[in-house]
C-alpha cells in the first residue's frame, strides 16, 4: 500500500514553521510538502488571492512528481486548500480542515482586515499584528506554557509586511466554500483546539456537518494554533485520516 504525501499550509501571520513539529511526525511514513504561501519567499507577490495561493499549492504538488494528495490547512491554510480542492479537485484525496471555517469573512469582518492591512502597510513593519499571539494561543498555553509564546511571538516578528499585507486582503476577499466542501467525496477530517477563540467549534461542527464523510477531532487545552500547541494530537489526527485515504 502506497503512502499517501500530506500537504500541510499554514496559518496566518506565520509561514511553513509553524508545521515543523506536526511534519517531523509525519515523515516517519509518508512524504510531507509544507510551501511557504502565498509563493516562495522572495517571489514576486501577485494581486491578493487565496486562488492565486492554491494554484501554486497544485504547482508544488505536481512538481513533486506526486499523485492526489491529502491537504491540511489551518486557519489561512484551510481557506487555501478549500480554494486547492475548488480548482484542482483531481489532486486532493484527503482534506484536514484544522482550526479554520469555510464561509465568508463579514462585511465587517472584511473590513477589519482590510483596517489592519493598512496600518501594515502604513508602518511599514509587522507591528499591528505582533499583539495577535494573544488570540492565537489558547488560554492554557498561554499561561503554562511561555516558551510556545515567545516562539510564536518570533515568527510573527519575522514576517515581511507585504506578505503579511497581502494575506489580509487575500482572506478578506474569499468566497464562502461550504459548496465545494459538501460536494468533495473524499475523507475529510476537522480538527479544532476547545480554546480556539477565532474561528471556534461552531465553525468546526458546520464543517463536519457539511463533508459527506466528516470526522471531528477536539484538541482539549489548546486555541487556535492546536499545531503548534499540541502537534503529536495533530500529527495523529492528520496520520489517521492519510491511512482512511490510503486504505481506499
């Protein structure tokens, strides 16, 4: 039986890292790809969307020489592999939904981001998005656990503005997928941390209410980068489902 490779995107504002934990796992029995997004560092950013960030996930897979994949996204990284399996349904086997939603932003959601954009943008550094540890990390790991503060809050610091600018008005513009994902026959696992307080388990339980053959997986004492927080849950929760795919 052939392994299946796993994708793994990330979340916003941070880049492929944030899955080195979740990916050392993994790698013990099956390829695994972590691109940066929207395109390599370095690249020429083009205008923002997560359409133009999928496309060059199904670049990377098919440079790989790889056959259907199983995608995991989390948080910005959901919204692009549900953009991957929109556009280029023939390489996604699996789709791991982790910590993210398949609906819109809100008009006044939307503008937030556009808000915070801007003020990047203004400054011309990563400084109105430093604070976002706060609510990235779950109440637990927050207190207990400072050293995944001080690593996150690091990465954060380490991102270049324009990506961090694009990301914003990327998400900002993204259309609801809630189609695309009930459409998809494929397994489908939706992992959510129980301290996730941006995107939270309401929108985990539409998900998995929506996939026609869904699965969910609630991470106890961990927030929205349950990645991160509490990678062997993930990498387990990510292995299972590549093993359904796997097994046909």
């Amino acid at each position: 039986m052939t392994a299946s490779p796993i994708v793994l995107l990330h979340a916003f504002p941070l880049d492929h890292r944030m899955w080195d934990d979740v990916a050392g796992a993994l790698a013990r029995t099956r390829p695994v790809l972590a691109p940066d997004l929207p395109v390599p560092v370095g690249s020429d950013l083009p205008e923002p969307s997560l359409e133009a960030a999928a496309d060059h996930v199904a670049q990377v897979v098919r440079d790989a020489g790889t056959g259907p994949v199983v995608v995991a996204g989390l948080s910005m990284g959901g919204y692009v592999a549900l953009a991957l399996l929109e556009r280029h349904p023939e390489l996604v086997a699996g789709l791991a939904l982790v910590d993210t939603k398949s609906t819109a932003d809100t008009p006044e959601a939307a503008a937030k981001r556009e808000g915070v954009a801007a003020e990047v943008e203004a400054a011309g550094s990563v400084d109105p998005v430093r604070g976002m540890v706060g609510t990235l990390l779950g109440e637990t790991t927050r207190g207990a656990r400072p050293e995944v503060v001080e690593r996150v809050t690091a990465w954060i610091g380490e991102q270049d503005p324009a990506r961090v600018t694009w990301a914003q008005r990327a998400m900002a513009a993204r259309p609801d997928r809630t189609e695309t994902l009930r459409l998809f026959t494929g397994p489908v696992t939706v992992v959510v941390g129980d301290e996730d307080a941006v995107t939270g388990t309401d929108a985990a339980d539409h998900m998995v209410a929506t996939a026609a053959d869904g699965l969910l997986v609630v991470v106890p004492r961990v927030g929205h980068l349950s990645a991160v927080e509490d990678p062997a849950a993930v990498a387990t929760a990510l292995s299972e489902l590549a093993n359904r795919v796997d097994a046909g």
